[in-house]
C-alpha cells in the first residue's frame, strides 16, 4: 500500500508552533523584536526595514481606503497583516517581466518600459525592495522554529516505503528525520540534489549518508540558494543566521567549519537579507525554475498512485490553487486522513471536489496515539 503523507502550515504549527498564515505579522513583529535585542557591532540593518515594511502596509491600507469617507464609519479596518499573500501577490502581479507595460521617453533617448503599477505611492524598486524585506523576515522566523518532540514522534512513525509531500520552507521534518538516520540532504529532495559546497557533497559521500526517503519541498526550503553561476538550485548546509550548521553533527562530519560572514561580531550570527529560491505565497506561482518543476511532476506522479493521503495541516486555501492539481491525481479509491484542529472547512472544500474523507483527527497528537 502506498501510504502519502501531504503537510502544511498546521503540521510546522503542531510539532514546532510555526504561524499559520493568518498569524505571518504577528511572528514578524516577534522577530523584530528579538533583532531589537540583539548587540551587534554597527548597524542591524533589519530593525530599519521592519519599519519600512511597516510602513508599506499602512500606506497600503490608506491607499485602500481612500474613496471612504472617514466620517461616515467609527472604524474601518483593512485585514492585510491577516492576508499576506495578497500583498505578495500584488508585488507579484506587478513586478512580472510578463505584465503590461507603460512606454515613455524623449526624443533621441531609448528609456525601458515601466510597468504598469496602478498606486499612487508604490514604484516597482520599492515593490522589489518590500519583497525581499518579506522574504528576509520570514526566513528568520522559519529558521528560528525548534521542534517540541511531537516531531520526533511523527519521525518515529515514517518509514522508508513513505511518500512526503510538504509546502513548508522549515527544516523541523527534515531534523527530526535526520536524527532517525533515515533522511539525509544527500539525495534526500526531489529535484534538488547540487551543494553549494561540492565538498561537502563527497563528505557525506564518504560518511555513507545517502537519504532513505525522499522529500517533496513543493514551495522551497531554508536550507536551497540561488547559484552565483547558474540558474541552478543548490543545498547550502551552513546556517547563515547562527554560524553554524543546519543538521547536527555536521561540523564532524564535514571536518569544516561553519562559514561567518563577519568575524569578531560581538552577537554571534548574521544581520543581513535572505533572498531564498521560493515558491512564494502568492496567487502568481511561476514554474520558470526547472527544480520546481520537477518537483511538482514528481508529486503528481505520486498522488497518482497513493492509496491513503494523510493530509496534516493544509487547508487548500485558494492561493495555493496548484494544490487542486494534486487531488486531482488521487485514484478514486484512495483513502484520506484528514488531520486539522478545525477540519470543518477542509472537508467541504475536499467533498465538494467528490472526495470522501475515511477518518478524523483534531489534533497530530490524536493520530500518533491511534
């Protein structure tokens, strides 16, 4: 029987209390705080763009909220902290290579067409910049989460005839499969297999860690780059934020050091931007990356031949409209598991589709017990 486990948001909330997506602001405003509380030699840089991109999305809600008139209401509320991927789809929708253009210049002088960027505020660099700011901040948090031993119980539950298939960019699966010595980096995901270090690839070579299991990381990882060389995604083991490694026992391992972008920094760790190789949040989800591309062809090939979906936390929000895709590919006679603290709303969206949900669970802690 092939038995596929499908995790989301509420599986990183369960095992590591990662944010639902309803809740990205407020683990934000918690990492700022934490970077507000850090000593550094020279500027923290982050502190300053938490306060632009505070700022983007007060002069956002205004934007919205123009054509009302303030007398007429005693509260009006715009719900985009709430949202996210609306406003990175908004950045999305206009920073596309692909998007209409304005044409414009002097005569005599070639000037590249703008895109067509309908606020009164917004240009696309401060579009761009908004962005990366957002990505930074949610590689903090997602770095930043720790296991809380549901983990290594769900770990304990995995064997190697197992089919993974997860839209989280944390590593708290990863971790927990790893102590078990049953996942490695080394051949471990679909569709990325190249180290940013070649090194370190023949380290784990010689140490004999060949992943067991695979895993299908649909929307990106903490642990993929972008290649200063090529288009290429790559496994970079070093963890940035903290001079050290993302698995434990590495450093042994790979008989290195971990890298540091500043040394004799008073706070040990880095201060700078994240710019990692994601599928974003986003109603706009390009395929332009082969990796990507090869996962989500894996992942459909899987789906169609599974006999028992465990879905953990993935509610199928509309953003997310490629997941339709994957149930699409379940045979007619395959079993789901829906694991949700309110699975209410999951199940009419999957019964809608034709789908029959076998069994229940409120809770990740419920299904380890049965």
């Amino acid at each position: 029987m092939q038995r596929t486990f499908l995790l989301g948001a509420g599986f990183s909330k369960a095992v590591a209390d990662g944010p639902l997506m309803s809740e990205i602001w407020e683990y934000i405003e918690k990492a700022y705080e934490r970077e507000k509380s850090r000593t550094v030699l020279g500027l923290n840089n982050r502190l300053e763009w938490f306060k632009e991109l505070d700022n983007f999305v007060k002069e956002f809600e205004e934007e919205a909220t123009f054509g009302f008139n303030q007398k007429e209401f005693d509260k009006i509320r715009v719900g985009i902290k709430e949202n996210l991927e609306y406003l990175f789809t908004v950045i999305d929708l206009h920073t596309q290579e692909n998007g209409p253009k304005i044409e414009f210049g002097r005569k005599g002088v070639d000037i590249s067409p703008y895109p067509v960027i309908p606020f009164r505020f917004i240009g696309k660099d401060r579009l761009e910049e908004t962005k990366r700011c957002l990505l930074t901040f949610l590689y903090i948090i997602f770095e930043n989460l720790k296991g809380n031993n549901k983990d290594n119980e769900f770990g304990k539950i995995i064997s190697e005839k197992d089919q993974i298939i997860t839209f989280n960019y944390d590593l708290v699966l990863e971790k927990a499969l790893w102590q078990r010595n049953i996942w490695s980096p080394l051949n471990g995901y679909v569709g990325v297999d190249k180290f940013a270090k070649e090194d370190d690839k023949k380290k784990l070579e010689e140490a004999n860690k060949y992943s067991r299991i695979k895993i299908h990381k649909m929307h990106g990882s903490i642990c993929w780059v972008k290649s200063d060389h090529s288009e290429h995604i790559l496994i970079k083991l070093d963890n940035k934020e903290n001079w050290g490694f993302h698995f434990d026992g590495l450093e042994k391992m790979l008989e290195r050091e971990p890298t540091g972008q500043f040394e004799g920094q008073i706070s040990k760790g880095y201060v700078g931007k994240h710019d990692p190789p994601w599928m974003l949040p986003s109603f706009v989800k390009p395929f332009e990356r082969k990796e990507f591309y090869e996962i989500w062809k894996s992942a459909l090939k899987v789906m169609s031949k599974t006999d028992e979906l465990i879905i953990i936390g993935y509610s199928f929000r509309p953003e997310d409209s490629n997941s339709q895709l994957l149930i699409a590919s379940l045979p007619d006679e395959c079993n789901l598991i829906l694991i949700d603290r309110h699975p209410e709303k999951i199940k009419e969206r999957l019964e809608k589709k034709g789908l029959k949900i076998k069994t229940i669970h409120n809770s990740l802690q419920h299904y380890l017990s049965t």
